[in-house]
C-alpha cells in the first residue's frame, strides 16, 4: 500500500498561522462591511507566501505544487473566514490558464497571478448558478464572438483584472474565453450573499466582441477544460467547508467544556457529548474522503469526477449539519450577531449550494457507479 | 483511488480469491447456515487457508504467521466476507483472541495455543458480557477465586456467539472483588469442556442459536489458565480490542448487498427510479466512506499509531453504512424485504444488530467525546 498521507503540515502551518494573525474576526467583520471585501494587507501576506502561485507551473514562476496542496491553504481560508480572491485565482483563474499552458494568454497571466499582481476568476455556471450549461452565448463574427446572456455566482469577479468565460457557441460548441474585466459590454454586478465574508457577483454580457485571440479553448477541448474547472470548483468549495466545519467543532467542543449549567460543564451531559461525537464523526469522514478525492484528482483529473462528486456532496452536507450542530449547542449566544458561529453556517451553507448542490452531485455518482439509466 | 495496492498486494489478493473461489461454494454465507454446520466448515476451510499461509499471514513468523502488513489483513478480510466468511467465528481468534495471547501469554500457553489456532483446528469464544453489565462491561460480577493451583469460577455469561460449538472460552471474570471495578479483572483461557460449565442457547434474529448464555457453578480451571498477570485483564482487553479494528470489513459485505440489490433493481425495471437512485448513491458512499477509513485505520497500524481516534470513527460509519444498506433493501424490495430469505433479509439482520454488536454505537460516542474531545465525564 502506497503511502496515505501526503506530509502537508508545514504548510498547514503556515497558513493556519498567518491567518491566525491577519484574518481575526474583527477583521473579518470588518471587510463585510467594504464593498468588495478585499483586504489589501491579507492579499500582500498571501503573495509574500508564494500563495497566489502555489499551483502554478514553475515554468511560469510558480512553485509547481499539487492542486492538494492548494487545497490545504483552501481549508485554513475556510476555518478563518478568509477570501480575497485567493480561491477564485487560484482555482479558477490559474486553474482556467493551466488547462491551456501553450496559450499567449497563459504565457502573459500566469507569471502575474503566480507573482501576486494580478487576480482572475471564471464565469462558469448559469444565472441560476446550476453547472449544467453555460448562461453566456457566442456567435461567430468575421474575425471574433459576439457575446450575450448572463453568469451567476461568479467569485471575487469585482476584484479580478482577468476573467474566463465560458459561453456556447451558435455552432453548438463549448467556449473558453478570457477577457479583461473592463471590457466594454462586460457588466459585474455584486450579489449580496447571505454568508457575508465572500463576495459573489453576477456577470451580464450585451455586446461583448472578443477576437480569436481571446479564446481559451474551443469545443471538445473547452467542454473538458470546463468539465476539469467544475471539478476543481466542487473540491474547493469541499476543502473550505471541511474549515468551516472543523472551526465550528473546535468552537463548540471548547463551548461544551466551559459553560456550566446545573453546576457542571454542559460537555459532561450525553446528550451534548454525543453531538459533539457526531460532529467529530462527520469531520473525520469527511477530511478522508476530501483527501481521497483530491488525490485522485491529483493522480488523474480527468478521472476523478466520481470521487470528486462524492467528497463534494458528502463534505459539505457533513459541514451543513455541523454548523447546525454547533448553533445549536451554543444556546442563546450561538443567535447572536456578535458571534461568529452564524458566520460559519452561513459559509458550510453557500459551499454545499455552489457548483452543484448535494443532491446534483449524488445522483453524478450514482449515474458513474451505476451504470446509467436507460434514457 | 489515491492509496494504490503494490503489485505484491494485488498479486496476494488475486491468489487469494481464487483459491477461495476454488474451496468456497458461490453464495456461501456462514451466518446463515446452523451453528454446528458452519463451525464443521470452519474447521475444514481454516485448515485448509492454514496450509496455505492465508490463515494468520499478519502474524510474526516465529507463530506461524508471516509478518505481512496491516493492508494484507484488510485484504484477507475483505476477501473472506466476499466469500461469505469461510472462517465463521475463527476470524475473532485469529484478529484478536491469538495476537493477546502473543502480548501476555507464557511460553506454553503461546505454544499450544497459537499453534492451534494458526492451524486453524480451534474455536473460541468471548466471555465478556453479562446480564447486567453490557457497556458498563468493567462491573462485571462473574469470580473467579484462587484455591490452592487452581481457580474456581461462578457466575454467567451471555450473548455469546459460537459457545455450543466452541473449544475454548476468551473469559474475562473479576478476581479482586474490593478493588475499584477496572482493576480487579483478568483474563482466563477456559476450556468449554470443563466440569460445571453450561451452555444455554439464546434465541437471536441474526441466526438460529447465534447467542448464548453461559452458567459456570463452580468450575475449576488450572492456573495455568490464566492470561497475563492477575487483576490486570482490562487493560489487556482494551489493548485486544486495538488489534480487533484491523481486519472486520463489513463495508466489503455491504457492496456485495449493494450489487445484488442493483441487479435486482435492473432486473425490475426499478433502476430509473430517481428515489432508488438517490438512496443506492447515499448508501454506496456510505460503504465507501467506510472502506476509506477502514484502510485509514490500516495506514494508523503501520504507522504504529494504533489508538488513532480513526479507529473510533471507523466503526461509527460503518454503523451507518450497514443501516443505510438495509433501508435500501427495504425501499426496494418493499413487504418482500420482510420475507425470510428474502435477498434483504440477511441485510436486514446485519443492520437491525449494527448499533449493539461489538460494543454500542453509543458507548463509541461516549469514547470519542471523553478521550478524543476531552469532554468531561458526567461525575
């Protein structure tokens, strides 16, 4: 048997500890209340860290790590409430480029993101946020696409110079487009969300021209490029809720062995152990499946899907009950503004809903393991 | 999947499947079979798979074992429940019941003992709980009282799987009746054909005569028959139910439900069903979940941390899994599902026992919470 653990630690680390520092939960308020919540000196420590480029091919001045390794750093934003556009450029904007390393586009913005001095996301779902089919269409022009329709949901949009699109063609194929984000006829418009330390915006494109030298990737290559950025999206929103969720269970474990009640620590009841079991349960399983996803991925993007859906369904609904779990056992404080268990449901919530719910991504693991349905 | 089996491994799994497919009847199932029918088998399988080395491979070779890894028991395992558990209850002796005797026994309790059980002609029971200590285990009244080079035990036993066909009794009996509870217990290795010792059957839903209740009237044994040093049994106990984690694969007993309720489904024209879909998709992972952890746990032992909470963990999913396995038995095969023999019924059995065989699922959560959270206790 291969070895199970990947040593990740160090950098689990160092992320846990500079986050620790620079994304404290007044801080995290803080941002909530900017209007794109971004953190200029949190960026700057992502950079100094080598973040932003992690993933990214050492031939463009990345450090050429493992999209598991990202993955970690995922987690620790997660569990610290944190953002500003770390996931959206590492996963989808270096991750859009990586899939086209031949690329001018790839040549040109991968060095910036790797470097820190540039930001991306990708415009991938539908304005209802579903990952079926893109929102955005193209139609041919003499030398170019004109583009229209809109996409939802797309992350950090607000805060990125470059952003994919993906849109379907009048040809009926798949579109990977890249364009800056002030183009004319591109329009970013923030999407308040409930979890209140992400910022989202939808994207509306009405006479948007590109030329030919804006796309990605066309077709079958575009529909896989796709297909492998939706995986990516489903395993980063796992590995920020798997944060999410061991934040809340350390809150609540540390709650359950301090607040008395009846003149004992409301941990030594059963019916609060027991809880506290369970979520300990949901966490473990759920960090073992995540870590065998990602090391699929890792091993074989393309055929990871089905271990992919199947962490992404199973972790975030496990980071859904835990945060319920912790609310709930926090008692009156658990409702309050001030604390930040809301934050943390609120968080597990829009990772469990985005890029495929639970329900979207069972029934693509029961459609891989079992043979699909006739029809 | 990220942890790949060596070339060794798949090469010890294949020559092992086919040599159970060769010694093993298609659908053969144990715990389905009467309690003498299948403990003749096991005997006649186990000193077959002893021959072969595939008996005890994790074992040191200087007890007949080979020293193979963690990973080759999870593959004999998975193997044997895939083949309907040939071994019947000899698994217990050769997970646990035979590596404690390595930790504590003497030289010739070691002799005799492991030689027989790694020649696959014994079988053992456990003799732990009783009827009125089930997971407060550690109040156990059953006494064992040293006269002269012997001990002589009252007392009683019950839900012993295998006592009527069984050679020898694994029995935990108290032997300091004023120390605090944990520390007046040891471990004894009871012969079942002593004087004094009855065997009662307990009618169960796993299987005609699965459980019974033992009465011992003062039944002598040598002191020779006693494991380890006296009063220290439960510590020893807690250090053989570590090794017991390693090497019970009900997830691989699960998928092979899994698959015959999916062909059924297909055979039915239930296979659309969005509902059957849903709940075959949220039982597989379940199963998955817990081969994961399974070998999670495998990883652990290697890496010589045996009391990894994982273990815990492990158990607790695999609960769930049973459960979620039978619920789709139920949803699929509806009022059939409650017919003997039925393809849900053995599911059924398996996931109606999950949350009390081997321990609660309860006194799992107690474990994790105190020792893994450091929740306080309730006094």
């Amino acid at each position: 048997m291969t070895d199970l653990d990947v040593d990740r630690d160090e950098l689990r680390a160092a992320a846990r500890d500079m986050l620790g520092r620079a994304s404290t939960s007044a801080r995290v308020r803080e941002l909530a209340d900017t209007p794109d919540g971004f953190d200029e000196n949190l960026w700057r420590l992502f950079a100094e860290m080598g973040l932003p480029g992690i993933e990214v091919s050492e031939d463009f001045d990345g450090a050429g790590a493992r999209f598991g390794d990202l993955a970690v750093v995922l987690t620790e934003l997660g569990g610290h409430l944190a953002s500003s556009g770390l996931a959206a450029t590492t996963v989808l904007g270096g991750g859009a480029l990586a899939a086209v390393p031949g690329h001018t586009l790839a040549r040109d913005w991968l060095p910036r993101i790797a470097s820190g001095t540039a930001r991306a996301s990708s415009a991938l779902l539908s304005p209802e946020g579903e990952p079926g089919s893109p929102g955005l269409r193209a139609s041919r022009t003499a030398d170019g696409w004109r583009i229209s329709g809109a996409s939802g949901y797309v992350p950090d949009a607000g805060i990125a110079e470059l952003l994919m699109l993906r849109a379907l063609g009048d040809d009926g194929g798949e579109l990977l487009l890249a364009v800056d984000r002030d183009t004319p006829g591109l329009t970013v418009m923030p999407t308040p969300m409930l979890d209140i330390t992400r910022r989202f915006s939808d994207i509306a494109a009405s006479d948007l021209v590109v030329g030919d030298a804006s796309v990605l990737a066309a077709g079958a290559a575009a529909a896989s490029a796709v297909r492998l950025l939706l995986d990516r999206a489903a395993l980063a929103a796992a590995a920020d809720a798997l944060g999410v969720a061991q934040h809340m269970l350390d809150m609540t474990v540390e709650y359950a062995k301090t607040r008395e009640q009846f003149g004992r620590a409301i941990g030594s009841f059963q019916a609060v152990k027991h809880r506290c079991a369970d979520m300990f349960v949901a966490v473990t399983t759920a960090r073992i499946a995540l870590a065998e996803a990602l090391a699929a991925y890792d091993a074989a993007p393309a055929d990871a899907t089905a271990a992919v859906s199947q962490a992404k369904a199973y972790t975030c609904d496990a980071a859904a009950q835990v945060t319920e779990d912790g609310v709930d056992l926090h008692g009156g404080i658990g409702f309050t503004w001030e604390h930040d268990a809301h934050l943390l449901l609120k968080r597990a919530r829009l990772d469990q809903a985005l890029y495929g719910d639970s329900r979207t991504h069972r029934r693509a693991a029961a459609d891989l393991a079992w043979v699909p349905a006739a029809g | 999947m990220n942890f790949n089996w060596t070339e060794d491994e798949s090469a010890f799994r294949k020559e092992l499947r086919a040599f159970l497919d060769a010694l093993v009847p298609a659908d053969y199932d144990a715990f389905a079979l009467g309690e003498h029918e299948w403990a003749a088998n096991s005997k006649r399988f186990c000193e077959r798979l002893a021959e072969r080395g595939y008996l005890t491979p994790s074992w040191p070779a200087e007890h007949g074992g080979r020293d193979a890894s963690a990973f080759e028991q999870v593959i004999v395992a998975e193997e044997m429940v895939l083949h309907g558990e040939p071994r019947g209850l000899q698994y217990m002796s050769v997970n646990y019941i035979g590596p404690t005797i390595m930790m504590a026994g003497t030289p010739e309790q070691k002799a005799y003992h492991l030689g027989r059980i790694s020649r696959g002609d014994v079988l053992w029971c456990q003799g732990f709980s009783e009827p009125d200590s089930g997971s407060d285990l550690a109040s156990l009244r059953t006494r064992a009282v040293s006269d002269g080079d012997e001990f002589v035990i009252n007392g009683e036993k019950i839900w012993t799987s295998g006592a009527d066909v069984a050679d020898f009794c694994f029995l935990l009996a108290r032997t300091d009746p004023d120390a605090p509870k944990h520390r007046g217990l040891s471990l004894f290795l009871v012969p079942m054909d002593t004087p004094g010792l009855e065997v009662h059957k307990v009618a169960g839903v796993v299987g005609e005569g699965a459980f019974h209740y033992l009465v011992f009237t003062d039944v002598r044994v040598p002191a020779s028959a006693l494991l380890g040093k006296q009063n220290e049994g439960w510590s020893l106990v807690r250090r053989a139910l570590v090794f017991e984690r390693v090497g019970i694969a009900k997830y691989a007993r699960g998928n092979r439900y899994l698959d015959r309720f999916m062909a059924w489904a297909r055979a039915h024209g239930r296979d659309t069903d969005p509902v059957i879909r849903r709940q075959f998709a949220e039982a597989a992972a379940a199963q998955e979940m817990a081969r994961i952890l399974a070998m999670k746990v495998a990883d652990e032992r290697v890496k010589g941390r045996p009391d990894s909470p994982v273990a815990y963990v492990y158990r607790a999913a695999s609960v769930r899994a049973e459960r979620l396995a039978m619920e789709l038995g139920i949803e699929l095969l509806g009022l059939d599902s409650i017919e003997e023999n039925s393809l849900a019924d053995r599911q059924m059995r398996w996931g109606m026992t999950a949350g009390v065989a081997g321990g609660s699922a309860e006194m799992q959560l107690n474990t994790i919470a105190q020792q893994v959270l450091g929740l306080p206790r309730a006094s």
